[in-house]
C-alpha cells in the first residue's frame, strides 16, 4: 500500500524448494500461542510469553528512569461496529490485546540507573479488576485475581489498575524522569491517547520531566522476530489468496466494491481478524487515487483496475497489490506502462540488500533506482519522461501496522520487512499502474515473501483467460 512461487521461494535470486518452505513455517507457527476462545479480546495466535519480556528487557536497559505505558481503553472510538485492537507498541512488550491495562519497566536491578528501593520484579503489569457483570456482556477479561495468571502473561507481577496512580507517585519521588510515548510533533500531530497518557503522568507526577520512548520501541519494531516472520507471512499468504480470487473474477460489468468484497471474504474465510487497511479497488480514472476507498464504480471494458488490498494476521500486516486489465487484455498501451512499472520494481528488488535505503536521494538509495528507470523508459503524452507520474515513495516498513514506523532513510539490515511498490499514474489517460509486494531483507540480499502471486503480465492475462473460460463453460446449460 502506498503503503513463494508454486516451486518454492524466491530468495536474493534463489529458490529454495517449497517443502523446505513450509516445513520451516510450520516449526515456527508451533512456537505461536493459540487461546482459549474463552479469552475475548485476545489475539487468536501471539508470540511466546518469553519474546515478549525479551523485548522488555532491552527496553529498559538502557534508561534512567520508570517507563510507563497504558494501553487503549477500548473507548477510542463510538462506532457500533469497532472490535478493540491493541495500541501497537503497548501490544508490542506485552501480547495483551484487552481494555484498559498499564505497564510499569523499571530501570534494572544492578544499573547504575536503579534508585528504588523496589523490593521484588522490575516489571509491573497493570489489569482491570474482575468484573463479572461486565463479562456477561463483552466476554471474560483477564484480570489480577485469575489464576495462573502469571503463567498466562509472562509478568511476575500483576496488579489491579486502580493501583497504578499510587505507584506514580512513590516512584515521582526517586526519579526525576519517567518515560512514555509522547504523541508525534509532526505530521500526525500526535493521537489522542499519547496526549491523554502525557497528560495523566503530568496529573500524578507534576514535578517529573517526561521524555519519549517512542524512537527505542520503533527500533525494536524494525527487525522482526522468527515468530512475528511466520504470522506476517500468513498475513502475505492471505493477501495473495485473495488477490489470485480477483484476478479470476474480474471482468466488466462488476462493482468495485463486489472485487473488494470478495477478497474480504478470503481474507475473513482464512482467518484474518480484519483488513490490515481499507480496500482499495481502483478502476479507470479511480486507478490514478492513490488511497481511493469508494469503491462505487462500475468496471467498464477497457478500464485497467488497481487492486491493493492487505489482510491483517494477529495483528500483522500483509501489504499487495496488482494492476489487471478489466477485461483480461492489456491494451498496449496499457501494457507499456505496466511493463515499465515491473521493470523497475524488478531493478529495485535487485538492489535490495543491508546497507542500502528507501531515501529520496544518495549512492543507496533503491528509490531512486527505481525512480530513474521510470523516468528513462516511456514518455506521456506530451512526450515527457514519465518520472513526474511517480507520486510517492518506493516502500514502507511492514509488520504490525501496515506502515510500520522507521525511518526511509535508514539503511537496511536483516530483519526488516519492507515493501517494493513503484507506480506510474496518468490522469490525462485514466491511466495507474502500481505492483507492490512483500520483501524480507536478509544477510545477504532479500527474500520475496509474496513471490507467489504472479507479477508477470502474460501470466496474469493467462490466470484471467483460464477463468473466464470456467465461467463460460458453468454458464452452458
């Protein structure tokens, strides 16, 4: 979003066989937590107990004061419709995806940083009390009092949330600096929740200076662990379904929102918990939008229809799209722009390897590789380079929110998912071309996580032709 082949996965220009691939997977999808459905709110898989307090304590290793977090209170927004999701970096440290729960990370027992006299875990997880009148109307919550819930946590210490206000102030008098996420200065201007936690810290603990800890959490965010790796790729996996399902319904005459909804279906039919974005199914003119949500056109002959459409796995993000002729055929124009589009997506995808960057400019910079074969192949109307038709940037960070929060500039290292995502869009022609797939980077190159789903346009027009013949043939009597 602007934002494995049937032989196996494709890898920095290799192929490793796909029995490999999935037995690999299903190593690791066995190390997935999968829960009671008697837990309401929580994720159908997370990670181990032992990832996540991993993730804590490099945290907190590096501060010289109390990092406290609160989670979302499930009053975020009034819509009838809104299923409770986690703030990301709070479910991040903690795999809890339920209301109203806090989070206290002490600096360590034997860090120069360490000022208490806090007898006991450097940890303090926070839940609401029991409340058995409200579970009968929203399901069992876990709360302080559950037993074994320790275990079922991952925390040594849990309290009831009411106790969190006193716990601020004992610790506002030894540290005169507590950490938490402060909202964004700029772009955003900061979500209301940040301000709400920042504001509730300066109630409790006027006297202290609260500073962020948003860029330590982002930089943990940046390289996926194993287990985050096997729910992404069932996030991908989901996506290509659905994305293979469009290309054989396609045809003129369709709904956009009839494409979107189908490819909901197979995200919802497979296991996904939600879209990892609003749908976006772009025909004709609405192919050159971007982020174009309406879905109320009518396909028309001719038209070229862009499909960037992401299921969410568990919280994680899958992020693909294709560009298809709406009536199986690419004109030829159509046709050039496309294979311009996937020329360059190929040329970035051969830079891709730690070291280089997503920035807009420099000797590293797999953007501009991209950007400089677009503006070197194919002319608009006018007889201009067509590199002013590329509107955004290559990729983003991919994982627990479809634009994971990192830096464009900073170099790659292993472990990061990224997405490749060049796009040329002409409204003079009705005319927008965009192929966006999934990329892990690896020691030594890349892996394409979405490699499955063909890019290629005679497969594509192959895979439309092949359904179209399935149609005509369940429609004889």
């Amino acid at each position: 979003m602007s934002g494995r082949s049937e032989s196996g996965l494709f890898c920095n220009g290799s192929v490793i066989s796909s029995a490999f691939a999935r037995g690999f997977l299903a190593v690791l999808t066995t190390l997935l937590v999968a829960h009671s459905p008697a837990q309401a709110q929580q994720r159908r898989e997370r990670e181990p107990n032992s990832v996540y307090a991993e993730r804590r304590a490099k945290l907190a290793s590096n501060i010289d004061g109390p990092i406290i977090l609160l989670g979302y209170t499930g009053r975020e927004e009034e819509s009838e419709a809104y299923i409770f999701a986690q703030e990301e970096n709070f479910y991040y440290l903690t795999g809890h995806n339920e209301e109203e729960a806090g989070l206290i990370l002490l600096p360590p027992e034997g860090s120069k940083a360490k000022k208490d006299d806090w007898q006991g875990p450097r940890e303090i997880f926070y839940l609401p009390p029991k409340d058995p009148r409200k579970e009968k109307w929203n399901g069992v919550r876990l709360s302080p009092s559950d037993p074994s819930i320790e275990t079922r946590t991952g925390f040594a210490l849990i309290k009831p949330m009411p106790e969190l206000h006193a716990t601020v102030e004992r610790l506002a008098k030894i540290y005169p600096t507590f950490y938490t996420i402060l909202p964004y200065q700029k772009e955003m201007g900061g979500y209301p929740h940040e301000k709400e936690t920042v504001d509730w810290l300066k109630q409790a603990a006027p006297e202290v200076t609260v500073k962020d800890i948003r860029p330590s959490i982002t930089d943990l965010r940046l390289i996926k662990s194993p287990t985050e790796l096997a729910l992404l790729r069932q996030a991908i996996d989901l996506s290509l379904d659905a994305q293979f399902e469009a290309m054989k319904m396609m045809r003129p005459g369709l709904w956009e929102y009839q494409v979107a909804a189908k490819m909901m279906e197979t995200h919802t039919m497979g296991g996904s918990e939600a879209e990892a974005y609003a749908p976006i199914v772009g025909a004709g003119p609405n192919s050159t939008v971007l982020h174009y949500d309406k879905l109320d056109r009518k396909i028309e002959d001719g038209d070229i229809v862009v499909l960037d459409v992401g299921a969410q796995y568990s919280g994680y993000a899958g992020d693909i799209t294709r560009t298809l002729p709406a009536n199986g055929k690419f004109t030829p124009r159509q046709r050039e722009i496309y294979e311009i589009v996937l020329g360059a997506q190929e040329a970035a995808l051969r830079a891709l390897k730690p070291g280089m960057d997503m920035c807009r400019k420099g000797d590293k910079s797999v953007y501009k590789i991209a950007y400089d074969y677009i503006n070197s192949h194919g002319k608009d109307q006018h007889g201009k380079p067509l590199g002013q038709y590329f509107i955004h940037g290559l990729g983003h960070n991919l994982g627990l929110n479809v634009h994971d929060p990192g830096d464009v500039c900073r170099p790659f290292v292993p472990g990061m998912v990224v997405t490749d995502e060049p796009g040329i869009y002409i409204p003079e022609e009705n005319l927008g071309v965009r192929i966006e797939d999934d990329v892990l980077i690896t020691e030594t190159g890349y892996e394409l996580l979405s490699q499955r789903l063909p890019r290629d346009p005679d497969e594509i027009e192959k895979i439309m032709a092949d359904a179209a013949k399935l149609r005509a043939a369940e429609a004889k009597p």
